[in-house]
C-alpha cells in the first residue's frame, strides 16, 4: 500500500529524529489516525523521498525517525516555469495546484494592463500551502517556488534567462504552441516559460513590448479559454511533448 505522505520543512538526515506539527500532525493523528510504529513518507523540499516511523505521538506534534531516503522520480526533468497574471477568486490556487502535478517548476505572479484585482492581492503564503498539498498527492519532492509582485517590465528582463519564453496570446492564429514544439523536436530546450493574461488578455501593446524583447507569440487553438484554462493546458501541452 502506497504511504501517506507528510512535509517537513527543514532539512532531514537518515537516523535522525524530527517533529511533525500543526496542521501536519493533525492530519497524521486525527485524519489517517496513524499509530506508533506504522511507516510514513516524508519530503522537504529537496530532490528525495525520505522512509520514516513513528517513534512517538503527544498532544501537540509526532515524533518520526528517518529510516532511509531514495531519489524521487517524479520531480521535473526540465525547467517549465509560469509567468501567471493576476486573477480573481481561487483561480491561483486552482493553477497553482495543477501545475504543480503538471511538472512545472516555478509561477511567477505578474500584474498587466487588464487585470481586474489589485497588484497586491496575491498572496504567496496560501499558495506555497496549495504547492505543498499538491506534492503530497502527485508524489513529487519539490514543491513549485512562488514569485509575486512582477509587472510586464519585469517580465521582459527575465525573457533572456530561457531557452524558449512563450505568451500564450488570444489574438494569434498563425503560430500555435504544438505547431512551434514540434518543429523544435531535435533541438528541445532545458527551461521553458509559458506567460498566461488576466481575464481580459493582454494589450497589444504589451505583446509589442514582449516580442520586442525576444518573446515568442503563440495561440491555444480556436477556442478562447479561460485564464487557469490556459495556464494548465499549455503547461500540459509543454510538458507532454519534451516528455517532462
């Protein structure tokens, strides 16, 4: 039977006794009402999986001893990060959680012209949770590293930093996402960027300002999706096709 995974969040060594807490604890003990001696799985951030025990269990937290550790295998081969606007409601967290089963490796918030919340409404620490959450569930060890407070300026001078930088763009009918991975197939990249709009898309001028500084425009198909729709399905896409 495959294990409970749990979260740590500093480093761990084999041998070696730690804590688990809060809301952590109360899953292990209330939720999955775990027993001394029974086996659990835990991470923290690193490249592994590490087997432990529970050695002891009081009122507020659970001790467990690591036993061993082994490389995780479902962590991203690649790099595939996404540039995210800001949207309304839970839809971060819905992309959040969804990239992180995806493979993707890191989102970074962005504000733009037709956004319809406030630049400072995301907030990083309830989706570093989701991240976390996502792990426990897909089985990967790295949780995707949030980034918040970026505009389109600083978008374009982190276009140079990938091998390919995507803006998925509404308003493009030639070039689409699939057509472009294709033609690459013999020469894939190493780290890809995929730049999603708000609700109301980009600008033009704001896609003038992107491909002016060496961003490459492609559409999603015919249809026209939904910000966290296009979010997940181009990383999909991405992820299938270099076989991430």
């Amino acid at each position: 039977m495959k294990l409970k995974r749990y979260y740590i969040s500093e480093p761990l060594k084999e041998n070696q006794v730690y804590k688990l807490e809060n809301e952590e604890f109360h899953h292990l003990v209330n939720v999955m009402r775990t027993k001394v001696g029974e086996n659990i799985e835990l991470f923290c951030g690193d490249e592994y999986n590490y087997l432990a025990t529970i050695a002891g269990i009081t009122k507020k937290f659970a001790e467990v001893k690591i036993i061993s550790k082994s490389k995780n295998i479902a962590n991203p081969k690649i790099k595939i990060d996404v540039y995210q606007a800001l949207a309304k409601g839970d839809k971060l967290s819905i992309i959040t959680q969804k990239i992180t089963e995806l493979g993707a490796s890191e989102l970074f918030v962005f504000y733009s012209k037709f956004c319809d919340v406030k630049p400072t409404s995301s907030k990083p620490e309830k989706l570093e949770q989701v991240t976390i959450n996502a792990c426990k569930q897909c089985g990967r060890s790295l949780p995707v590293k949030i980034n918040s407070g970026l505009n389109i300026t600083d978008v374009c001078k982190a276009i140079k930093n990938y091998d390919k930088f995507f803006v998925c763009y509404e308003a493009e009918e030639k070039d689409s996402l699939t057509n472009y991975i294709k033609s690459m197939s013999n020469d894939a990249p190493k780290s890809v960027a995929i730049m999603i709009g708000a609700e109301g898309g980009f600008s033009e001028d704001e896609i003038k300002l992107l491909k002016n500084s060496g961003a490459i425009i492609v559409g999603l198909g015919s249809r026209i999706l939904r910000t966290e729709t296009a979010s997940i399905a181009a990383t999909a896409v991405i992820s299938q096709m270099l076989n991430n």
